[in-house]
C-alpha cells in the first residue's frame, strides 16, 4: 500500500491538498514526511489525548514517610553513598536540554545562555564543571553525560561543547540524542501542514526522552559501561546539583527504581507540580490547580502543607527501571497551542489564537509504574532556580537567576567564616530571596566558581577573612 494510500485509509488525506502543484522534489520531500508519521496510529493517538483522564486527587495523600528523606538531615550516609556510586563509574547523568531560547528572546538553545556572572559562564559550562567538582570529591570514576537535545538544538548544542572542549570533560564521556516528534493537529483530529510541502511537527515533551533513550541507543550503552543508576535534570535550573551525590545515595539506601527532588511550596497555590499518592499505592504529579483548596491548604501537625513536594524536573532511575518504562504507552497530554500552518489557498498564517493542538508527553509519567518510589526534599535557596524568561518578567529570568546564584556563593563564604564587604567597604549581609520581584542587582559581585566547590566545601581557608566586592573564588 502506497503512503497516500494509506493516508487516506486514515482519514488524512488533507496532506496532500497540494501535492499537484508541487515539483517533483517537493513531492518526494513531502511523501517521505508524511510516510515517516505513524499514519495507521494516528487517530488512535488522537482519541486517546481527547480522553485522558488525570489521576483522582480525592483519595490522594502525601508520599509515605518511609520514603521521604530530608537533604539537609543527611549525616554524610547518602553523600557517601552516592560518591561510592561515582568511584565504580556506576552514576550517569541525563541533561534534558532540547528546549529553545524563545522565551528568552534568543535563538541559541537555553544551555548556552550566559546569565550574567562575573565568569561570563554559560548554564552548559557551570553543570559541566559541578559535574567534574562530584568526579574530584569521588576521587576516581567516570560520570557518562547524555544530552538530550530536539530537532531545533541538537546541531548548536554539538557545535557549542566541541567549540568548548566539552568544558574540560572528555569527549567520550558526552553523548548528545534527540526527543522526538508529533505531528500537530486541528482541533478536529485533522494533522497539520507547516507549509505545502512539510507536517506541522512540534517535539513530543519531556516524556519523548524514554523513546529516544531506546531508540537511539542510549540504554543499551549505559548497560554496555556497566551503569545502574541515573541522575536526570533540566538544562534551565541555574543552581542543579548535577550528580547529587546525596540524592542518588538517598536513593540507592531505599534501593528505589525511581527517585523525585522536590522543593517545598511556598504558599499553597504556588503555580507547581505537587507529587502525591493515590489510593492504590500509585505516585503522581498533580496540578495545583487539580487540589481542592482544602487539599492545598491541609497542614501536618508541624504546620507544613500536607501537599508540598513541589515537582521541579528532577529524577533518579535505575537503569533495569528505564529499560521496562521505554517499552511502555505514556499517556498523551493536550497543549492547545499557535500553530502556524497554511490555510485553504497554501499561504502561511501565524494565529494569533490557538488554532490546533500539540501532544506532549511527560517525563514523570513514569511514576506510576515505579515499585519503590522515594522522594527527597531540599532546600530551594541551594537547588532551585529556573531560567524560564526574559529580564521583563519579575522571575524566573536571569537576574533572578544571577541573584540566587551569587547569594548561595555569598551563604556559601559567610558559613566558611568570611565577611563580604561592597565596593565601599560596608559589610554585606545576608539578604533573603525575594518573594516578589528580584532587583536588577546582587548587593556585590561574588562568584565561586563550580570546579572549587560543590556545595560549600573546601573553603576553610577563608575562616576570619574579609573579602571585598568583586569576590571572585577559583
């Protein structure tokens, strides 16, 4: 059966509205395309995005304490736990950095941004060199890196650590792979063109990274490099422990095949993810939205929330779990989105209304098919802070980063004993993160550089001393 033939036994022959007035390349380019979409499959796909139904929150609770831990009450059992993994090679790192800079207002991908530290490093450089600071505090061993990338960011991304020297790792030890695609629909089921000759495609969410670590390879050479566990995080998180040891080592003491970080919610409506359990034992990532206020607002007797692990795209998988969830269905989520197409006469529109809708995927889908979930709780001022927007957003922008970044080095140094005094000579305290907007500027210029410390170690020798802005550690 020919690929127009089997279109139009789907039901999507609008695809080739225009193929009569198209050249012979165009044709070829366009049959290819089309032929390379899982035709038979999707209006299956379709349907099921139409019908997917969330967990139910009502018999939802918090995850069982015997799973939880806490990172700041690790005695130095997990760390080491986790460098034990680090010394036998056995620890890999999975960096999810296929998004685009648009919201930002670039047109590199979002690792190679620079958020204005005194070093000029861009988000690639910092997590590379945290990533060899775990490798040095090992002493010996091996992290294997895999980078996700997309269509869109995987030639740059490739471009940008070979032009870097991989940021002083190995060129072995980096392996870059892409998420896939979806075709884009209409809201009527009906996929869409990008232009006469090309489907409207969009990358199929966080959650296509379990298609791409099997289908290009990536499980089978963790396995092949004798690798059992895996630290996985999003490129735009300015302050990311790369291969926390304390978390893989959490971890690996519950003997979990899944492992989520959470930060706690500030308020009970904060716009985050909250990781729950249903009734049946299951674990999720809910919605805010999806809680009833009465659920959000709940608090334990030491006047927590009840519901505060705040989801923030940070996951530990054995390699045995990643191998068992990349042959599984996840469900199809909905993004009603802008999509630009060609109307009825070929000529390209940009809606200024969502016109259509992309399916995604969700990394923490996964959840629920884990036996032995854990989940670890850290501080947000240490471990989060995401670059989402441009400086015209009051956060989530790089001067929000750059603030949080300057301010762990700042509690960093003041916890070694130092005193930090502005370009004026008045001491600097310790300010707090700010709730609301951020100011354009950190109270000094402090930068400690990744390759020195890792989480505040190895500063001794700034015990009794006074140091003045610009404070610049290597």
């Amino acid at each position: 059966m020919t690929v127009r033939e089997r279109v139009q036994k789907a039901g999507q022959e609008q695809v080739f509205k225009f193929f009569d007035s198209l050249s012979k390349a165009e044709q070829d380019k366009l049959e290819a395309d089309v032929g390379s979409l899982p035709i038979e499959d999707l209006e299956r796909m379709f349907k099921a995005s139409q019908t997917y139904e969330g967990p139910d929150v009502a018999g939802c609770k918090a995850v069982n304490a015997d799973r939880t831990g806490v990172a700041s009450k690790d005695d130095g059992t997990w760390f080491k736990k986790g460098l034990e993994l680090v010394s036998e090679s056995k620890l890999a790192v999975v960096l999810l950095a296929g998004g685009q800079g648009t919201r930002l207002g670039v047109s590199y991908p979002k690792g190679m941004y620079n958020i204005g530290l005194p070093s000029g490093k861009s988000l690639f450089q910092i997590q590379a060199e945290r990533l060899k600071r775990v490798e040095a505090l090992a002493g010996k061993g091996t992290i294997q890196l895999y980078v996700m990338t997309s269509g869109p960011t995987r030639a740059k991304t490739e471009a940008f650590f070979k032009a870097n020297n991989f940021f002083g790792l190995k060129a072995c030890q980096v392996r870059f792979f892409n998420q896939g695609t979806l075709p884009c629909f209409s809201f009527e089921g009906k996929v869409l063109l990008q232009n006469k000759s090309t489907v409207a495609r969009a990358p199929d969410g966080n959650g296509g990274i379990y298609l791409g670590l099997k289908n290009e390879g990536i499980i089978e050479d963790m396995k092949a490099k004798g690798i059992t566990s895996c630290h996985f995080y999003c490129v735009d998180n300015s302050l990311v422990k790369v291969a926390d040891p304390t978390f893989v080592g959490f971890c690996a003491t519950l003997d979990a095949d899944c492992g989520n970080k959470s930060v706690v919610k500030t308020i009970p409506t904060e716009s985050v993810g909250v990781v729950v359990q249903d009734a049946q034992g299951v674990h999720h990532v809910v919605e805010y939205s999806e809680l009833s206020t009465e659920m959000a607002e709940k608090r334990d007797e030491d006047k927590q929330l009840t519901f505060r692990a705040g989801n923030i795209c940070n996951h530990y998988f054995t390699v045995e779990f990643l191998e068992k969830v990349c042959s599984l269905e996840l469900p199809y989520h909905v993004a009603k989105k802008k999509i630009p197409t060609v109307n009825d006469d070929g000529e390209l529109i940009k809606p200024e209304t969502p016109n259509g809708i992309k399916l995604e995927k969700f990394i923490f889908d996964v959840f629920a098919f884990a036996k032995k979930f854990a989940l670890l709780e850290v501080d947000r001022e240490d471990e989060f802070s995401p670059l989402k927007n441009s400086d015209k957003a009051p956060r989530d922008c790089p001067s929000a980063c750059r603030w949080d970044f300057m301010n762990m080095c700042h509690r960093h140094l003041v916890s070694a004993g130092a005193k930090i005094l502005d370009a004026e000579g008045a001491e600097v305290a310790l300010p707090e993160r700010p709730s609301a907007g951020y100011p354009e500027s950190y109270p000094v210029d402090i930068e400690i550089l990744p390759s020195r410390t890792y989480k505040g170690e190895n500063l001794e020798e700034f015990k009794g001393v006074t140091l003045t802005s610009p404070v610049i550690i290597n």
